[in-house]
C-alpha cells in the first residue's frame, strides 16, 4: 500500500489533498457529492465574529483560465457557526480547518479563542490575504510588521495548530512567512488570489461590483508555484500550496517544489470531484516513480 498520510506540525492528514476556504462550503455541502473523508481535510468556508452579507453582486467573474471572486466573506459570524453548522460536521472522518478573519487584531484573537474549544476542529487557517474586503484581510498580510503582530496575538489565543494563509500582492513574500514563522506560526498557505479586475467594454464598466477581485484558478499557477519554492526555501515550517491546481500533475508539481500539501480551490466550480482525481493521482506517481511516500515528494525538485 502507498502511504499518501502527511504531516502538518502536530495535525495528521491521511493524504495531501485539501480543499480550499470559500470552494466547498462547510464541509456539508461537498460531502454531498462524496464523502468527504476521501480527502485529507476540508478549510471551512471562511468565519469572521459577526455576521457579514458580503459584497454586492455581480461578484464573481469568469476570466481567460481563471475567475474573479469578491464575494467578501459572507458568513453568519462564528457563534452561528459553532451552535448550527458545527454539530452536523464534527463528526466528519477527515480534518475540518477552520478559516478565521477579521477587521480587527481583537476579532482575529476573539474568534480564534471560540474555535479553540472545539473539540473536533484540530486547525484553525489565518487569513491574513483577503483582498475582498474593505477593513482587515490583506491589510495584515501585505508588510511584516502587521503579519507579525496580528499572529502573535493569535497565537496566544490558539492552542492548536496554526496555518497561516498568505497574500501573493506583496513585493517578497518569503519576508512575510519569515515573519509569522517567528512568531508562532506552525505553517503557511500560499497564495491566495491575486487582486486582479474584468470590464464589460460594451458597457464600459467593470464586471464586479467591488471593481476589483481575487484572480485564482490555472492563470496563477506558475505565479504560485515559484511562490511556494521561494518559501520553501526560507522557512522551516510545513508549506500547504494552492493557486491553480487542476489535476494531479499540478499537485505533484507544487510538492516537488515545496509544499507539504495541497489546497483545491477553483477547480471545484468546474468539478467537484477533481480533488478525488488528484488523491488517486498522487497514488499512481509515487507507485510508477518507486517513491516510499507522498511526504518524501515534498521538496524532491533537482535543481
């Protein structure tokens, strides 16, 4: 048998491949097309203290090998989640991460330290590079400073294992995960969208409410991958890669280039089963190359 099992700081994944925050809802929703323990974790649709109706529409946009999204973390805030959607997922056989924002250091520490009594969430993802909202988000993330202070408090807050997601619209990313690996953090996911815009020319205005949006889906990927090299090379921590992954090879490429595991984000919209595709993928590499296992694929680039 393969052995696909990786390992993030203290959290055990029975295989490498996740989904991305804002593509599979709360977990439930995904499951009800497979079952969701397949795959090695699910990042819950991204929580913020209070309740957020998002952006206002249109706010999702297809682009040439990609798609704009602002829907700008529309959520029921994290007291919602914990009493209604939380028991009907906890007991869900993969890992459930959690996603937390906010606009403030003390709603990012507020709404950790809720998380961090849930028994059966072993994971919390610090979104520190939304650049759909006005207030917070990308704001942190962009300098090292803010992404210093920012997790330092939370990881006061949080007992449990820390990702921290980073921006990908900053002049040096491996600056930034430097900063947040030496402030506790026990791992980084990169990258999250890139601030990008659409225009309808017949109309002369732009296709998203907000104006601008996140860029994701295969247009980012060579972006992201030399991304997660450039990180993998300047930390000690785990590296999760995301940014374009539609296939197994994409997956295996942003192992080999660093990253420990994998998130799947867009290409949910266009399937929902294509996370399944990459685990039985990842299977099929390691067994054609004789590799020993998937976390041995981390890193194994020649150059």
């Amino acid at each position: 048998m393969v052995d696909l099992s990786v390992k993030i700081h203290q959290l055990e994944l029975k295989n490498p491949v996740m989904t991305a925050s804002g593509t599979s809802g709360f977990a439930g929703e995904i499951n009800d097309f497979y079952d969701v323990s397949l795959l090695g974790a699910v990042l819950l649709k991204g929580i913020t203290l209070k309740n957020r109706d998002g952006n206002a529409y249109p706010r999702m946009a297809e682009t040439a090998s990609g798609m704009l999204n602002a829907v700008g973390l529309q959520n029921k805030g994290v007291d919602y989640f914990i009493k209604h959607i939380y028991p009907a997922i906890k007991d869900f056989d993969t890992s459930l991460i959690v996603n937390i924002n906010g606009s403030t250091i003390e709603e990012y520490i507020e709404v950790a330290e809720k998380i961090n009594e849930l028994e059966h969430i072993p994971a919390i993802e610090l979104n520190i590079s939304c650049p759909n909202v006005k207030e917070g988000g990308m704001s942190f993330g962009i300098n090292s400073r803010s992404s210093e202070i920012v997790t330092r408090e939370v990881r006061k807050a949080y007992r449990k294992t820390l990702i921290v997601k980073l921006s990908p619209n900053v002049t040096d990313i491996t600056e930034i995960a430097k900063a947040v690996e030496g402030q506790g953090a026990d791992s980084v996911s990169l990258v999250n969208t890139f601030l990008g815009m659409a225009i309808n020319a017949e109309k002369r205005i732009p296709l998203l409410s907000t104006i601008t949006g996140g860029l994701s889906g295969p247009a980012i990927k060579p972006i992201a991958l030399r991304m997660v090299w450039q990180v993998y090379n300047a930390v000690k921590i785990p590296v999760i890669g995301i940014g374009g992954i539609m296939n197994a090879t994409d997956a295996i490429e942003f192992m080999l280039a660093g990253a420990s595991a994998v998130q799947v984000g867009t290409a949910i919209f266009k399937d929902p089963f294509i996370p399944l595709r990459i685990v039985d993928g990842i299977n099929e590499y390691i067994e054609r190359h004789e590799i020993q296992s998937a976390s041995d694929l981390t890193g194994l680039l020649q150059v």
